[in-house]
C-alpha cells in the first residue's frame, strides 16, 4: 500500500519505486495492481468530491 501512496504523491516511475525500496520492478509492478483498485476508492477523485458536496448542499 505504502509503494501505492508514494508512487501517486511523488510521480516516481516503476523503476525508481524499485530502487527505493530494494526490489525488483516485477514485484512493484504486482504491489501497484493489487492496491489500484483500494487506493482508487479511498482517494477522493474530484468526481467523487462533487458528489459529496453536492450531498452536503441540501443539508444546509
């Protein structure tokens, strides 16, 4: 999950996470596509922040 958040908050390519934490760039490669999807629905999107706040707005 940590190598997920990395990769999104530094832009780092595959090959650069594998250096950083000492692997190899296959294993990065399958860390990244087993936390896409998770990472995908924590994170707000702005899709998902309109959303939201549209939610709220009827409530004020």
């Amino acid at each position: 999950m940590y190598i997920s958040l990395v990769r999104i908050r530094a832009g780092l390519t595959q090959d650069q996470l594998a250096g950083l934490f000492g692997v190899d760039q296959s294993s990065v490669c399958r860390y990244l596509r087993l936390n896409e999807r998770v990472v995908g629905e924590v994170l707000p999107t702005p899709k998902n922040t309109s959303k939201q706040t549209a939610g709220y707005s009827k409530w004020c």
